[in-house]
C-alpha cells in the first residue's frame, strides 16, 4: 500500500508540473491554427468587395461609416451572426480589457477601442518639427463597431472610409491614409487570456481597390539590428520567424499600443533605388521612409 501511495504521489508531482505546459502548447496551437483560418476568411472576403472606402456617413453630426461598413460591405462576403454598435461592443464579445503583448499594460474596450483617435492618437494629430515644419496626418476619426463570424471570434472594427490607394510612393510618405479597415480580434471571446499574441491579434486591410491583407502575428518585440543583420536576428528566435514587409510593420504601426511599441520598425525591404537604404516605418509618427541599412532599429520579428 504504502509503495502505491508513493507511486500516485510521484504520478500526482509530475502532472502538477507537467501538465501545465502541455495544455499552454495546446492552446498556441489551437490559437495558431485558428489565427491563419481567420485571416484566410478575411483576404477571401474583402477580396470579393469592389471597393472599401466610401461606407456610411461621417460628418460632425452623424458618423455611421464604421457600421455601415460592416452591415453593407463586409457582411456581404463574410458570415456574420451578430453586429454590435459603438454603444454595444461587450454584446460581441469584445473583452473589457486586452492586455498588450508584453504584458505591460491593457487596453480599455470602454476607452480605446471606442474611436480610431482612441486606439491609435496619431491618426489624427500634427508634429512640428524643431525647425518649425508642420507635419500633417490624416485627420479621420471615426467611431468603432464590432461583430461576432460565424466561426465564434470576436471582432472590433476601426475603419476609414477616406482611405485612399497606393500610389507608388518612392520616398517618404505618412501611412495613416492608406488603411480602409483595421480589426482586432478574439479568437474565444471574453474567455480569457485576452493577450495579444494568444488569443488576440489584428488584421489590416490596405487601399481601398486591390487591397492588400495582412494580419502580422509579432513574437519578440525587444530586439534591435541594423538591416543587415534582421533575418539571422529573426532566425534565432523561432523556426517560423521572419523580417515584416513594408505592409506588416504598417498594420503594427497601426496597432502600436496592443504591442506597447513607438519605435521605428524595420522592415524587410531593401530600397530599389540605393541597396544601402532599406524601407522603415515610423511606430510614433506612422512614416514610411527609406533608411541606411546600418541604423541600428527596433525588430519585431513575426510568424508566417
């Protein structure tokens, strides 16, 4: 008897220990998989509008752009169960607060996520310089609204319906403009852990006709490099980790505050008129602009 009581007491350790463990890589495989299903219905249906920009009303009496957006664009193309108005997130399922993926700090769903000036300030503001130069952003503002697929997630919509096309930018140019639609979603409502990077990420819809999708998932977000040494950096982390593209480290650009990040983002891009300089984008002014490759500059290396 007493050999047996022994026996289960050891069983019982190495479960307490064990188990843990095991169910986390669980869940990151179930929230991996369901992460890329997501993103594959979103490029599959917004690929289907003919346009993005130009839903709703927005003027400074009346704002319906972001609900309109969903009721008669993005609900014609993706299975939607319920929409839910700027007043009425939690009734989607959108959790009171998400916690950024450092852990650091959270989002409020009654503060931050109500507008697109809420979640991402430089969306509509101005920097000048020292010398006194003006720069100016996009000056949209428009408020949130959330929807439950049909799949079960959960998702807060930012939309801009003055978004505009790409039109080649070959030098420096702001970002705000180009995004139509920014979602932040949860893959299991308001069930927890409502971090980013488990349960929570975002997708980024780019230009308003030949849109382009990204849904960039960041893994590390405390390392620094120069250019040329960005995919050995990204390597070292991760057997899936690469370098974002241009469009990625705009869409985190975007979502800046869910990774708690104002630094300059690399990208993987290097600059087609000088192989010396390499694309970078602004996370505390939202540019985009070409830089010498020897600058050293955040990485937030991301899985495919």
């Amino acid at each position: 008897m007493a050999e047996i009581l022994l026996s289960l007491t050891i069983i019982g350790v190495v479960a307490a220990i064990t188990l843990p463990s095991l169910t986390g890589n669980i869940n990151e495989r179930t929230w991996n998989t369901q992460r890329k299903a997501l993103y594959a219905r979103f490029s599959q249906a917004i690929a289907l509008m003919p346009a993005l920009n130009g839903y709703g009303t927005l003027n400074d009496t009346e704002d319906t752009a972001t609900e309109t957006f969903i009721t008669d664009g993005l609900s014609k193309v993706l299975k939607i169960n319920n929409i839910c108005d700027n007043d009425h997130l939690a009734d989607c399922g959108i959790p009171d607060k998400i916690i950024t993926i450092d852990g650091a700090a959270s989002l409020s769903r009654d503060t931050n996520l109500k507008t697109l000036v809420n979640y991402n300030s430089a969306f509509q503001a101005s920097y000048v310089t020292p010398d006194g130069y003006v720069f100016k952003y996009s000056q949209v503002n428009t408020k949130s609204a959330a929807f439950e697929t049909a799949n079960g997630e959960s998702v807060v919509v930012f939309y801009n319906p003055n978004c505009k096309p790409s039109m080649g930018e070959n030098s420096f140019y702001y970002s705000q403009s180009k995004m139509c639609a920014n979602f932040v979603y949860d893959l299991n409502g308001t069930k927890g852990p409502n971090t980013v990077g488990k349960d929570i990420g975002f997708i980024s819809a780019l230009y308003p006709t030949d849109s382009v999708v990204v849904a960039p998932m960041p893994i590390k977000r405390s390392l620094t490099s120069s250019h040329y040494d960005l995919a050995k950096t990204c390597r070292t982390l991760d057997s899936e980790s690469r370098v974002a593209n241009v469009h990625e480290a705009i869409s985190m650009f975007y979502n800046r505050d869910l990774l708690n990040n104002q630094n300059d983002i690399w990208t993987s891009t290097v600059y087609s008129g000088d192989l010396t300089r390499a694309w970078l984008v602004s996370s505390f002014l939202g540019y985009v602009q070409n830089w010498p490759r020897d600058r050293v500059g955040m990485v937030i290396c991301v899985k495919r």
